[in-house]
C-alpha cells in the first residue's frame, strides 16, 4: 500500500441548514489519478475547498498527508497544488512574471525559478506568450497557465476542478498527458470533470458523487461490472440458427459469464475480448457466423447506471 495522501472521516458540510456535502470518506494514496465526478451542485467543488482548508467542514475530519488543513494549513498548503474551476491571475503581469511570484512565495531561490519556469512554460506549450500580459492571454492558455503554476512548487497532491473546461482538443490531450505524466512521479491527482471519456482514460479510480453523497467508489472495470450486470464486455453475435447446443458451449468458454439469446442474435457477457473464441466456436459446430460486434462499457453507462 502506497502512503495515505487524502483521508476524510464523514466530511459534510453545512450551508444555512443546507447539506452539500453528507459524509463523505475518502481514502486517497499516493500516484493515485482520482476521478471525482457527479452532476452540477453535487458539492464537488466544495470538497475540494474543505481538502484545501478554504471553507471549514461542518462536521467530520480531513487529512492531507497526516495533515488536518484547518490546523496546519502551511503544512497543507505546501504540498497541495489546486487548480480553481476560474483560474486568478495578476492580469496585468505577464505569464512569466506570474510564475515568478509563485515561485517567490515559495521560497524558490531565483535561479532554480528561471530554469524551472522556462521548462514549465514549455511544457505546457505557452513559451511564445509568455511575454503578454495575462489579460491578453485566452481561456484555455490561462488554464495551461494554472496547470504550470501549480507544477512550481512540487506539490504531493493537485486538485483540478475541471481542468479541461473551455480547452481545445489539442490542449485537452496535453493536460491529460500532462495529469498522467504528473501521477508516473508520484503525484497524487484529484480530477474533478464532468468529461467521462477523459475521466475513463486517465484515472484509476473515480468516486461519483450526488447531492452530496458518494453513491459510487470505486475502479472503473469494478464498477462497470456491479452496475451493468455481467461482464466487461458485450459480445453481440448473429448466427445461421441459435440452439440450445450453442448457447451451452458458449456458456462453457472461460470467460463467459452470460448468455441471452434471441432468434438469431445473442448476447454474450464476458470478462475478456473473446470474439477469436466464439467465432472458431461457431465455426466448428457448422453453423454461420453473420455478425459480431464488441461493446466494452464505459464510464459514461455506469454514472447513468449508479444516478438514475
Ligand atoms: N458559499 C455557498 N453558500 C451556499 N451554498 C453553497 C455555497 N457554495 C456551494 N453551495 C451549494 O452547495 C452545493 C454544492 O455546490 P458545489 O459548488 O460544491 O457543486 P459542484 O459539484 O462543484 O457543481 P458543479 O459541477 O456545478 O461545479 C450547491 O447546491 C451549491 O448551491
Ligand atoms: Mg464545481
């Protein structure tokens, strides 16, 4: 087991008699890319703000590598990198000088800062503007600002609330690249996003969470596999005749979990891409394989699943 990053014990919190987040417990470790997802006013936002020690939860405890973030909140926020859902900058500084007064409060000696920043802006492609004033900058290079800056410091743990918000499809594939690249060095990431193909991509484990309740936990492939009955993936097949026989000796492949049948198209569950199987299969017992297709769940189907 890797060490401990985020630990939160029945967190909830309080709004005028208002409840937005319910005890919620979290158990985060180190490298971990965390996929935390849920519908508008979910209170996903508002966790990340109790893991920062931005707003005091209402009951509950939290702990960012063994740290309580109301207690010692320079403990915390020396190790904690947050990208906002709006990203503040001093407009009227340009990206570089931004970098540089991050680096500043951080106590980076000046010389280890320049280095540090002309990787950064290279990085995250905005080496050629980083001479403009922020205020002249756009949406998403202000975002790819925000993933540089919080890279300054070597946090432990970044929390990034919708990363990818306003991004072009370029720039979405660097911060993904950039977020998983930042887990390989043992980073651990929150990924707040309401994009679940790119949550399914890059994150190991997601939480869904839902008026203020985790109603899901887990990794993906488990989660698929508890929320759509059966195996991880849907093999639909048609063929010449279905018969009893058949269905038999598809149900006696290992890795099949199920089979449903129709007039001539099945339906067959499984744990692994078995069509090589089921198609010799086929073959063999002299009947005619007309169609195959392959469906592997995703992300998408499980939230439907676990918020409907
Ligand atoms: N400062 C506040 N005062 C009162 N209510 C608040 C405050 N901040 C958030 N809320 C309420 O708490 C709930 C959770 O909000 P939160 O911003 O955490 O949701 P979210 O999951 O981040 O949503 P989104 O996907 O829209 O960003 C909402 O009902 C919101 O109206
Ligand atoms: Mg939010």
């Amino acid at each position: 087991m890797g060490q401990v990053v985020i630990e939160t014990s029945d967190l909830s919190k309080t709004y005028d008699g208002f409840t937005a987040v319910d005890k919620l417990n979290l158990h985060i470790e180190e490298g971990e890319i965390f996929g935390f997802l849920g519908p508008n006013g979910a209170g996903k936002t508002t966790t990340m703000l109790m893991l920062l020690g931005l707003t005091a939860p209402s009951s509950g405890t939290v702990q960012i590598c063994g740290h309580d973030p109301g207690r010692e909140p320079l403990e915390v926020k020396r190790v904690v990198g947050y990208l906002p859902e709006k990203v503040g900058f001093y407009e009227n500084l340009n990206a570089r000088q931004n970098l540089e007064y991050t680096a500043e409060l951080n106590n980076l000696p000046k010389r280890e800062a320049f280095e540090k920043i002309n990787n950064l802006l290279s990085t995250v492609g905005l080496s050629q503007v980083c001479d403009q004033e922020v205020k002249k900058l756009s949406r998403g290079m202000k975002q790819r600002l925000g993933i540089a800056d919080i890279w300054i410091k070597d946090p432990k743990l970044v929390l990034l609330d919708e990363p990818t918000s306003g991004i072009d499809p370029e720039g979405i594939e660097d911060i993904l690249t950039l977020t998983a690249n930042m887990a390989r060095k043992g980073i651990t990431v929150v990924f707040c996003s309401h994009q679940l193909h790119q949550v399914q991509r890059i994150c190991t484990r997601v939480g869904i969470l839902n008026k203020g309740h985790l109603v899901a936990e887990g990794q993906i492939d488990r989660l698929g596999r508890e929320a759509i009955a059966g195996g991880r993936y849907r093999i639909e097949i048609q063929v010449a005749q279905v018969n009893q026989k058949l269905v038999d000796a598809l149900k006696l492949v290992e890795g099949v979990v199920d089979v449903q049948g129709s007039a001539e198209t099945l339906l067959i569950s499984c744990d692994k891409d078995l069509r090589e199987q089921i198609s010799k299969l086929i073959v063999e017992s002299d009947n005619s394989l007309l169609g195959m297709k392959i469906e592997e769940y995703s992300l998408e189907a499980v939230y439907k699943e676990v918020l409907s």
